[in-house]
C-alpha cells in the first residue's frame, strides 16, 4: 500500500511539472509572437506613406504611354476650302435634348453639324434634365448647367452662329406651335435634312427638333463630307469645355489622386438600368434588381424599342458580350494584368446599378477605390450644385388610422351573419420599405412618377457625370466596363475613350473584346481566384494587344458606325511620321479601319518633337515590348507569383 501510494505521488509530481513546462513554453511563444507581430505592424505603419507613393520596378509598364501610338497627334483644323457663317443668316434652328450626359455630348455635336449643312443659326439647345422646372439652381440656365456658353458661342463663330435665344419676334409665334417640328432619329442621314427639312426651313425660316436618341445624324458620312467630320471634333473637344466651376473641381480631384506620386486608373463599370434591360441582363443581379430589370424591359418593348421577348438566357447574352463586365471580374483581370493592391482605381459614374454591394469583391482586391464622395466634401460638391430651394425629402405619408366609430360602423355593414372574424391589424410599414427607390415594386405593378426630389436628382447626375468624364480623360490608364454595347446610343466610356484618342492618343486605354474575355471566363469560371499560368498569359495577351493596333482597329469596326465620337480617327488626327502602306487597313467599303491619316503640320511636328525631349529627360524608359512581356520565362513568372504573394490581402479570395 506505502509502495503504490508513493508511485501515485511522483507520477502526480512528474504531471504538474510538465503542465507548468508547458505553460512556461507557450507564454513565452506568445509574447514574443505579439512583439514581432507590433514590431512589424509598427513598422508598416511608418513606411506606408513611402510604399504608397513609390511604384514598384516591375510595373512601371502598366502605366507606360504606348509607344506605338506616340506619332498620332490631335489635328481638327479644317483642312480644304472652309467659308465662315453668312453673317445675314436668318434661318434658325432650336433643340430640345433628351437624357443624360453621354446623350447631350452627342447631340449637341450632332445639332451643330447639321446646322452648318443647312447654314442655319443654332439656337444654345435646351437640356430637358436640367431645366428650372427639374428644381435646379436659378443661378444656372439650361445649357450654361453643365458647359460654357461664351466659350461654346465664341469658338464656333467661324463655323456656325450660335445664339443664346430667339429673336423676340420669333418668341411669340414659337410659343404657339407655328413652326415645324421634327423628331429625328439617330441615323438620320444629311439626304434627309437636305431634302425634308431644308425645304421647310427656307419657308418658316425657324424650325425645331427634338433629340432622345443620343444624336440625331448618322456616325459615318460620305466621304465627300469630312469637313463636317472634323467640324464634330471641333465641338466635342474644344468648344464643348464644361463650366468653370467643374473643371476646377475636377483638377483638384485628379491632384488629389496624384498627391502620393503614383498613377492611378479609371474605371467605368456602365452598370446603368437602361443598358441592362435592353441587353436582357437581369439573371446576373439577384433579387429586386432583376424585378427592376425585367420591368424597365417589358416597357421597352411595349414602347417598340427592343423587339424581343421578355425573358432570355442572361448567360448566354453575357458569353457574347452584350452584358458589362461585373466589377469583380474586372479585378481578376486587373490582378492578371500584374497590378499592385496598392493601386489607385478611381470609380466612374453616377449609376451604379446593383450598389455597393456589387463593388465588394473588387474593393477586397483594391482597397484604393475612390470615387467623387472619397475626394469631395459634401461643402465642395453643394457648392457645384448652387443654392437650390429645399424641397421635402420624405413625401411617404402614413395612411390615417381608423377610429373605433369607423371600425364598428364598418363591423356593422359588413352583411349578413355569420361574419367571418375581423382581418388581423395590418403589419406596421417600416420607412425604408417605402421611401426607397425600389418600394413601389412590394405594391404597384407600374413605377410611379419622378418625386420633385428624384428630377432634381437626375440634374446632379449631369454633374456628377461631367466631374468623373474630366477625372476619367486626365487618368493615367482607363478600363472600360460596358462599351460598343451596340444598342445605338453613346455610351460614357465610348466618350472617354475617343477624348482620350483625340487628345492623347498613346495614353494607356484597354479597348477588350467582352465576347473573347467572357470566353476566358468561361474556361476557369469554377476557380476564378485562383487561374492557372496560361489563362493568365491568354489575358495578359489580350489586353495588351488591345492598347494598340488590334483594338484600334476594332473600335473602329463596331463602334465608330454608332458613335463617330469614341472613334475620330482619321479625321481628326494626323500622323507625325508617316505609316507604312502594309499597315494600312480598309474595310469592304473602302473606309480606312486603321491608318489613313494625314501628315501633321510642321508647327505639330516640332511641337511634338520638344514634348517627347522633355518627357524623356523626366521619366526614364522602363517599358518593356509587348512581346518579351507575354513572353515570359518560367523564372519570371514564379518571381512575379511569389512578389504577387506579398501584394495580396487576406480578402483577395472571398471563397477562402
């Protein structure tokens, strides 16, 4: 008994000192855990600033201009004979315009154009969406809401007369419907106003359109007509400047994007409703999304603008490419591009159909994505509206309770016995199932009228619109979402993408083919986080070549026919050296797909000759071509796989 019990003690002993040996072990592990992790977490903290403003070496590329597109220049001057204005013009011309700020930019340039065919007097155009009865600002007239008059007027005077009203003679008998007035459609051709409305303007001497399409002459015209081309350019890149107050506002954006020394990319996903339901998207949205979708479709139908059924395959719509990219697919793109978490993606666009919510994945990808709201204060951006008359923000009024005379009188005339029992109270209506944009859709099956509140929201639309259109042009690299979607109508990235062109050609603007994208997709959908090496070389190829020549050549085959605006080449451009006739390629109709421009001007010449010296001396060449790029070697590939490994965020895969 003595001798077991003494076994029971020293096993007993032998037990706590290994427990307080263990105890011992782990404090000290984890002391010194927390102190490494502090340490480090310490110093990341101190160097952030450092690491944000400095790029990394091996992507200096991704944000490179594109050399083989550095001898294009912006060249709109006419180039032949060009008479100015009859200054005895007396035929007048005034516009009502449709839509949103892609819609207006178009048509404006369109009205301009047709004016000088039919040497009349344009009329300053009437914005519908920021007219006095849309409860804007009295600081602001229609047009000067969103550009500038004098600027407009006074850049065209050799081109066309311009003027901001109607003789007062004319006034009156406008007010009485007296002059005629057209509804044009986007593909009017100049046979049309040549034939059917010059002839009632020589005898009414005033007439009137109406714009809702987008614009109101076709994209491509004759070939004897390129002055008039040119004239469009002329409009949309100079004399078209938005007022003072956006472009300051807008340059202190782009500075405050800059501020750290790094670039940054703009990105326009083009999730609009409208796009959206023509396209037949609405399975790749979920809940009330889809109702709002299918509903905005069934009455494009009903109004003859879609002439298809109600309900199709969104996947098979998406596959060939009639539907955006979502947000998170164009992360994984841009992490197969090779670009940092670090990265600065500014958000363009006044709609973001779906909400934020759809912006998750891509902002656990990159935590950098800022849009007007992360720039502005709310000071800054009341102070571009102006001072407008307060207006009611909620109208939800909740419906009167009944008193308990009105209930038993209710009781009492409810017919003969036996009653059923009184229906349960109603459940209470919570405010935000009401006073969304979206509560219609729980009671009615028609969508209600604008609220004053939601036309003056529209207005601030334009605004918002014309602040990202400024900080999208000036961005180091744009990527568009949704382009060339071929309903017909301007699109906002088609817009940016041809300024870009004009202005600075050789700026990096990734023009993708969705349906090819979509095709890749396709292939590693199942495991989107983590592509193989070869998708990944498949991308990279794709998007690449799609800065150049190839993609040049496919803006100008499906997009330039809709919108000769995302697309001005080559008659607003010229070439500094000239291009290769080999290079050159015309379509079937004889119409220039790439090259085709004219030798630029002496003074461009040399102006450009100085640029490239002074931007040589400043930045030094860290580009690498194309084709050593996608050309890789297995060594380089595992360094930029376990460099990537260091960028990444816990967030990167969501699945995870």
């Amino acid at each position: 008994m003595v001798f077991k019990s003494r076994i029971k003690w020293i096993a007993l002993f032998v037990l706590i000192l290994s427990m307080g040996s263990l105890v011992v072990h782990l404090s000290i592990t984890k002391s010194s855990g927390v102190q490494l992790a502090y340490s480090a977490r310490d110093n990341l903290w101190q160097d952030f600033d450092s690491l944000l403003g400095a790029q990394d070496f091996r992507n200096k590329h991704l944000w490179r201009p594109v050399k083989s597109l550095e001898t294009l220049q912006p060249y709109a001057n006419p180039r032949n004979s060009y008479p100015a204005p009859s200054s005895t013009n007396n035929r007048f011309i005034y516009a009502k315009i449709f839509g949103g700020f892609d819609k207006i930019r178009s048509s404006i340039c369109d009205l301009v154009t047709i004016s000088r065919l039919l040497n009349a007097t344009l009329v300053i155009p009437e914005l519908q969406e920021s007219l006095r009865s849309k409860g804007i600002s009295n600081k602001f007239k229609s047009f000067s809401y969103l550009y500038d008059e004098e600027q407009f007027i006074a850049f065209l005077k050799n081109d066309v007369i311009v003027t901001k009203t109607l003789p007062e003679s004319l006034k009156a008998a406008r007010k009485r419907n007296e002059f005629p007035l057209f509804k044009p459609k986007n593909s009017a051709s100049p046979k049309f106003y040549l034939e059917d409305v010059l002839p009632k303007l020589k005898k009414a001497n005033v007439i009137g359109l109406i714009v809702s399409d987008g614009g109101c002459l076709q994209s491509t015209l004759p070939a004897s007509m390129p002055e008039l081309q040119r004239l469009r350019c002329r409009v949309a890149f100079h004399a078209l400047q938005l007022r003072s107050e956006i472009q300051v506002l807008g340059k202190k954006m782009v500075d405050r994007l800059r501020k750290s020394g790094q670039p940054f990319l703009a990105y326009h996903p083009g999730l609009v409703r409208e796009k959206l339901a023509y396209h037949g998207c609405a399975e790749l949205f979920q809940d009330i999304h889809s109702e709002l979708i299918q509903y905005r479709r069934a009455q494009m139908i009903k109004q003859k603008f879609i002439l298809e059924e109600l309900i199709v395959d969104s996947r098979l719509r998406r596959d060939n490419g009639l539907c955006p990219l979502m947000p998170e697919e164009v992360g994984i793109l841009l992490k197969a591009l090779g670009y940092s978490q670090k990265a600065i993606i500014y958000l363009a666009g006044s709609e973001m159909f779906g909400g934020q919510r759809v912006l998750i994945p891509l902002r656990a990808m990159f935590p950098n994505l800022v849009d007007r709201t992360s720039l502005c204060s709310t000071d800054e951006l009341s102070e571009l509206v102006g001072p407008e008359t307060p207006l009611p923000e909620n109208t939800f009024k909740m419906p009167p309770r009944k008193s308990d005379k009105q209930l038993k009188e209710e009781w009492n005339k409810a017919g003969p016995r036996p009653r059923p029992l009184p229906p349960p109270p109603d459940r209470p209506i919570y405010q935000h199932e009401k006073e969304g944009w979206y509560g219609w859709l729980t009671e009615n099956d028609t969508e209600p009228s604008p609220s004053p509140m939601d036309l003056r929201n529209q207005a601030h639309r334009l605004l918002w619109d014309a602040l990202d259109f400024a900080v999208s042009v000036e961005a180091d690299v744009f990527f568009p979402g949704f382009n060339n979607d071929g309903s017909g109508w301007p699109d906002f990235s088609s817009l940016v993408m041809g300024q870009r062109l004009y202005e600075r050609p050789s700026s990096r603007t990734y023009r993708l083919d969705r349906k090819v994208i979509q095709e890749l997709f396709n292939i590693t959908r199942e495991d989107m986080y983590h592509p193989n090496r070869n998708w990944t070389l498949r991308v990279r190829k794709h998007l690449n070549s799609s800065l150049g020549e190839s993609g040049l050549i496919r803006q100008s085959m499906l997009s330039k026919p809709r919108s000769f605006l995302s697309h001005p080449l080559p008659e607003c451009s010229c070439r500094t050296s000239a291009l290769e006739d080999s290079r050159q390629l015309r379509s079937d109709d004889g119409r220039f797909l790439y090259g085709g421009e004219d030798e630029c001007p002496k003074w461009i010449k040399s102006a450009g000759v100085e640029k490239s010296k002074t931007d040589d001396g400043d930045q030094p060449d860290y580009e690498h071509d194309l084709l050593a790029e996608q050309s890789e070697t297995e060594e380089e590939f595992a360094k930029s796989k376990v460099a990537s490994a260091f960028d990444q965020d816990e967030e990167w895969d969501p699945n995870d």
